[in-house]
C-alpha cells in the first residue's frame, strides 16, 4: 500500500495543518474535565503522593468522571471506555498531556487531517483504557487515562514515517520515536515517584501503551493521510462522524454523576460503616443469646440493650437520604429486612434465618459492589457473618 503526502513546501518539512480547532478542542476537553475533577475534590492538590501525584482530585471523583474501572468496564459500562482518555490524574501528568499533544497532535493534523486524527484519537485511548482493563481485570481503579489516544498518535505518525521516504515522513518518524521514549520514561518515573509497583499496582500501563501504538499504526495503515485536494472519503467521514456520537453518548451517560455536586468516596465510606454496624450489632445479639437463660422472658430481658442498638443501626441505613435513587435499592432493603429477626428475637430455627441472610446478602452484594467500586472504596466480598452461612 503506498501512502501519499502532500509535497513539502521548501522552508518547512511537515505540510500546514488545517482544522487546527480539532487539536485545541481536545486541548480544551482536557482542561475542562480536570477542572471539573479538582472542583469536585475541593480543590486538595497535594494529596501526598509526592511531587508526581500532585493534583490528585481522588479515586472517587476520578471514577465519577468515568475513569476505566475494570471491574465496572466488566459490568457493562463501555463508555468509560471512551470517556477514560479524556481523564488525568495528576497537575504534572495534565501538564506532560497538553505538552505531548500539542506537538503530536499537530504534526498528526497535518499529515492525516482532523476526520483521521479524531479516529485515532478515539479508537486509540479506547484500545488503550481496554488494555488496561484486560491486563488488570480485578483492579478498583483505572489508570490508562491519555496513554491509549498519545500513544496511537505516536503510533500513527511512526508509521506514516517509516513508509513515506519525504522529509515530511522523516519529521515525522523522528518525532514520533522521541516522544514515544518521553512517554514511557515519564510513565515509569510517574509509578516510581509515587511509590507504585509497577507491574503489580498496573501504574506502568504497559499493555495500554503497547494497545494505543498497535492501533494507530494500523488506522493510519488503513486510511493513509489527508489528502489536500479531496476532502475525507465518505467511510472517513462516516466514521468520525459515528464516533462523535458515540462519545456524546457517553457524557450524556457519564455526566450526571460527575456534576452529582456531592463526594461519592465519604458516602461511601458513610454507607459501609452503618452497613457494618448492623452487622456488628446483629452479631452481638446473637451473641449475648447465647448467654440468656432459655426462658423467651429471659432471652427478651438479656439482649434488650443490643437489640436497640441494632434496631438504631438499621434505621441509620434506612434514614441515608440518597438511597431513593440508589441502583438496587430493594435488594438492600430486603437485605436490612433480614435482620429484623434478630431485632425481635423472633427466629425458630437459626440455619433458615442465616439462609435468608445469606440470599439477601448476595442479591445485595453486586450492587453494593458497584457502588463502592465508582466511589473509590475497595468493596469487600464478605461480612461479619459469611463464616456463619450455610454452605
């Protein structure tokens, strides 16, 4: 396949860029989305992760932005897919962006034109934000975020270069391989100076690289640069055009968590402390009966004082005013519903009444699951009671 560049004019090696609003559009995306996640975390820069993770807005917000969560991808949520390279983590990992993109950027708009480079741009950082997610399926927290759509970027200029023999395609090879060693020095020293492992905390996103260079030399590979005397082909334009709506679609998913105006992470946090105190306190009834006399008066008059306090736990739960809207709402009321038994001291058989527990409980746990995971809570596979479940 031979790919054809415009001619470079003598006092210039890569050709005037046109639709230079795509390049500070995307520019413009990011400065905007980090704003909105600083704003959501109060404004905290310094969240002690060191100089490189200055400007760290959070787990919880940077989720609620619609970072790549694995586990959530898994559960459905594709448009993190997309959403995730318009997301970064840090003040000096947002500045390094901007950096990169407006030199990357640039020489792609002029090589490949605004309808390629946005293809690139987003087939790229969703190959990338996938990557991720399928080299670290279990983690509770993205990290891809630009990597996937920069690294495409290099990708498809690196190719362009080591096929086209013009001085444009020489500019263009020798760009790409000095920011695709900048990126990666700059990824590794990112995992390092916050104090990450590597490999195993996913911070050196390696398979995200790797997936956004693959991707964009093969997207230039298929659709080859602009060409300046025709406009984009029909299948470039439709295709630039269908990603434009597919990444409406996901704001329009996205954005009514992220302007929510409340922090996810201590709601959360709010919401598992209450959740173990009914557990907690259940137990402790249980407990305390156990030490009664057999009399029903006796066992009633014996746990009186840990009954109220579980009978006060479960109504905290109840009385949380964001439940109304909550995903799976009735699962963790017929959950709560469980321990109403223990409230009265009313059960015949206790294996049935832990039954009932434990079938409520799983109804309950992947919402629960779900909710902790987009607040930036680690969720927790069990409870104080999973030792005491029916097998």
């Amino acid at each position: 396949m031979t790919l054809e560049a415009p001619s470079p004019t003598p006092d210039m090696a890569v050709p005037k860029p046109y639709g230079r609003w795509f390049k500070w559009t995307i520019l413009a995306a990011w400065l905007v989305v980090y704003l909105s996640c600083m704003a959501a975390a109060g404004w905290r820069f310094d969240p002690g992760l060191g100089f490189m993770g200055y400007g760290f807005p959070g787990l919880g917000v940077l989720n609620r932005h619609g970072a790549a969560v694995p586990t959530l991808v898994s559960q459905g949520d594709w448009h993190r897919l997309v959403l995730d390279p318009l997301i970064n983590t840090s003040l000096i990992g947002f500045v390094f962006t901007l950096w990169v993109w407006a030199s990357l950027g640039g020489m792609l708009l002029s090589i490949a034109g605004a309808g390629r480079s946005w293809i690139v741009f987003v087939v790229g950082g969703a190959a990338g934000a996938a990557a991720h997610a399928w080299q670290h399926p279990t983690l509770p927290f993205a990290g891809a975020g630009p990597s996937g759509a920069i690294m495409a970027a290099t990708g498809a200029l690196l190719c362009f270069g080591l096929i086209d023999k013009s001085p444009v395609g020489a500019a263009a090879k020798k760009r790409a391989i000095g920011y695709l060693i900048a990126i990666v020095l700059f990824t590794a020293l990112f995992a390092l100076f916050t104090g990450s492992n590597l490999i195993a905390m996913g911070t050196f996103e390696i398979y995200a690289l790797a997936a956004g260079l693959l991707v964009g030399a093969g997207l230039m590979l298929v659709f080859g640069p602009r060409r300046i005397v025709r406009p984009p082909g029909a299948v470039v334009r439709a295709l630039s055009f269908g990603l434009l709506a597919v990444v409406a679609v996901a704001v329009s998913i996205q954005a009514p968590r992220a302007l929510a105006g409340e922090n996810p992470m201590d709601r959360a946090l709010d919401y598992l402390a209450k959740i173990k105190a009914v557990e907690q306190d259940a137990w402790k009834v249980k407990s305390r009966h156990e030490k009664t006399g057999t009399s029903r008066r006796a066992q009633l008059e014996g746990t009186r004082p840990q009954r109220e306090a579980l009978t006060e736990s479960v109504r905290a739960v109840r009385g949380l005013a964001w439940l109304e809207k909550l995903e799976g709402r009735e699962a963790l009321m017929t959950y709560l519903d469980a321990f109403g038994t223990f409230e009265r001291l009313d059960w015949k058989l206790l294996s049935i009444e832990m039954a009932r527990m434990k079938q409520a409980f799983e109804r309950w746990q992947p919402y629960e699951q779900r909710m902790l995971l987009e607040a930036g809570v680690p969720g927790r596979d069990e409870t104080i009671w999973t030792s005491e479940f029916p097998k």
